[in-house]
C-alpha cells in the first residue's frame, strides 16, 4: 500500500530514483573521460573548481530540466534556492582536491527532498565504480542489488573505525578533542578528503560512526538519507534523529554504538 505519509505517490518516486541512478552513471562517466581542464579557485586558494566539477553538475541540471521540468536544482557550483516542492541538492565532485591531486576519493552526491523530507539519494564513487541508491522507505541498493550489512555484534567504539572531515582545510571546533577522545578508546579515525564518502561508508558498513562538523544539504543529505535507510542512528548536533537539520553538524552511526559517539561528540564541542 502507498505510504501516506509521503508526498510524492509511488510512481512518481520510482522516476526520481530513475532519474538519480541516471544522473550518477553520467557523473562517474564523466570523471573517468573529460579532463581536469584549468583548476580555478572560489572563497579562497584551498576551495578548487575544475571543469569535471562544472560538467557533471551541468549534466544533473540538464536532465532534471528535461525529466522532472517542475524540479528544482540546488548545486555546489552554480547555487540556486529550493522550492516549495521537490527539490535536488547536488554535489558534482565532492573531494575535488582529491581529485586535482590523483587520490581516487571522490564521490557525486544527489539528493531530492521536498521541504526539510529527503525522499531519494544517490552516493557514486566513481573510483570503485559503486552507486549507493536509496528513496524512502524502499531501503539501500550497491550496484541495484540490496545492502547486506555487517551484523557482527560491537559492544563499543573500540576497535571501530570513525570517519571525521576536515571543515574546508581547517578542523572545525571540537575537533581535535573528538580525535584524542576516540585514540584514548582505541578507536581509529580516518579524515580522506570526501565528506559525503565519509558518512556512506557508514551506510554500507566499512565504518562504524562518522561525525561531520557542519551539514550541507548539498554534500551530505544523500548520505544521511542513505544511512538512515540503511537502518542507522542519524543525529543532528541537538540529539534529535533526522538527516535533514537545519543547522549544526551531523552524526550518524550503527545503533549499539551511537549513544557513546554522540556522548564523545558532545562532550568535545564542549571542550571546544
């Protein structure tokens, strides 16, 4: 039976998750053939730009404007505003110093939402060839074939791996007092450079928690909504369990261990 609760009927969700398994395939074709072309910067020398950024967001706008004409684009490198109805924030490359570096962790993020509801979300890692595909209620595909998670029993952080990102090139505040909590734990941490890969391998179970410092729809929310469906704990900086927050950062982590991630979290925004 159709959920209720969604605005958005059946048919209509299953063409915007069409659409997004589209706009992720051109995304990872686009980063293998077109090159880096000239690396321009925007707010300052660390924020980059290259022509693979500008392209694939371009080619997400093209094919929203000629499937979903209604839709709205909210884009990392061309901006714009959401709507009152449904509504894409799109990250092209996010990890484009990666990129312009030659480390293979970068990743496209796509997500559709009406108001502050995530309805669909897309992860692509181009480097592994993997698109992480969810809509709500429908669960998690790799590759369209369901997510299998590891249900292997963790008592706690420790022996965990936790994701963490730099905001922009600077940690944020809390930070550091976030990485020597979790050594004193014995839990690994690991900062590579992609924000919206950090808080997806969470989702499909290479990683146990991840705590970003602040929230962007366009580079987070298909993540969130990612882990979500995946049946994980998502926190904003408030406690409160949703993937969509106004404000703050965001946390998300497998359930047995997220009351001590937030706890470790909070107390190091504290500690700030």
């Amino acid at each position: 039976m159709p959920d209720p609760s969604l605005p958005m009927s059946p048919a209509e969700l299953t063409r915007c998750v069409e659409v997004a398994r589209e706009a992720a395939e051109r995304a990872i074709k686009i980063v293998h053939e077109l090159p880096l072309g000239e690396v321009r910067t925007k707010k300052h020398d660390a924020d980059v730009v290259t022509e693979v950024d500008t392209a694939v967001e371009r080619s997400v706008r093209d094919l929203i404007a000629a499937a979903l004409d209604e839709h709205v684009v909210v884009g990392e490198e061309y901006g714009g505003s959401a709507g009152d109805g449904p509504t894409w924030y799109c990250d092209p490359v996010d990890g484009t110093t990666n990129l312009t570096a030659g480390l293979p962790w970068t990743s496209f993020s796509l997500a559709m939402a009406i108001g502050r509801q995530p309805l669909v979300g897309v992860v692509a890692d181009p480097w592994r060839h993997e698109i992480w595909l969810t809509a709500a209620d429908r669960g998690v595909l790799i590759n369209d074939r369901p997510l299998e998670l590891d249900d292997r029993p963790r008592s706690s952080l420790t022996g965990g791996v936790i994701g963490t990102e730099w905001a922009s090139y600077r940690p944020w505040a809390g930070m550091h007092s976030l990485l020597d909590s979790l050594a004193e734990r014995h839990c690994t941490t690991r900062v590579m450079g992609s924000s919206t890969l950090t808080l997806a391998q969470v989702a499909v179970g290479r990683t146990v928690g991840a705590v970003i410092g602040e929230f962007h729809p366009e580079d987070h929310l298909a993540a969130t909504l990612l882990c979500q469906q995946a049946g994980l704990v998502v926190r904003d900086q408030s406690g409160e369990h949703q993937p969509f927050p106004d404000g703050g950062g965001i946390m998300v982590a497998r359930p047995e261990v997220a009351d001590e991630l937030f706890d470790v979290w909070q107390q190091a925004i504290a500690a700030k």
